[in-house]
C-alpha cells in the first residue's frame, strides 16, 4: 500500500494469537520511516482501548476514544495486512510515541 506514513494509524490483521501477542484486526500505529516505504514490510504497534497505563504505552486519541500504543508488541507486517487509514498523531503525540520507544528500546 503506498502513502503510509509515520504517525498514521491504519487497520491491521495481525493474524492468530500467539502467546501473548496481539492478534486480530486492529488498529495500528506505522512507526517506520517513510524512507522506508519501499519495503516490503511495515513496522507498525497495535493500539488498545483497554490496555493498562504504562511509561511504554503512550495514550492517543482515536476517533474521540482514548487507546494506548502498545510499544512492547510493535512488529513488521506484512503490507498486504495493512488496511485503510483510520487517523493520524498529532505532532505532541508523536513526540511521547517517540519517548516511550526509546524507553522500549533501551535507546535513553
């Protein structure tokens, strides 16, 4: 799918449970660079209305509703999983998206 940019959120299929990971559709959160966009995969993180506060789950709104990106479960997809555009972050939430990656990642 072209056009997917960072900060997007888009409909995702995740596939079957695993453990503890995420699955099903969902929305998701397109993290990776829009140099990037070439690829034939998209590192995206699920989003939840229903997850717990974390410093690694940032709340955004979506559609009016509080959700909170969960970090910890970011993958690459698949493109043929990603579907349409659903919302965007607003720059200041990009910039707590950002903080609690680097938290995630040990980058801080």
């Amino acid at each position: 799918m072209a056009g997917l940019r960072r900060g997007d959120i888009h409909a995702a299929r995740f596939g079957r449970p695993d453990g503890r990971a995420q699955a099903g559709a969902r929305p998701a959160l397109v993290l990776q660079a829009e140099g990037m966009a070439g690829w034939s995969t998209v590192i995206v993180a699920p989003l939840s209305a229903s997850a717990r506060h974390s410093v690694f789950r940032p709340m955004v709104e979506l559609k009016g509703t509080e959700t909170r990106v969960l970090l910890e479960s970011m993958r690459a997809l698949d493109r043929g999983r990603i579907g349409r555009k659903i919302g965007s972050l607003s720059a200041d939430e990009m910039v707590d998206v950002n903080a609690a990656m680097k938290k995630v990642l040990g980058l801080t």
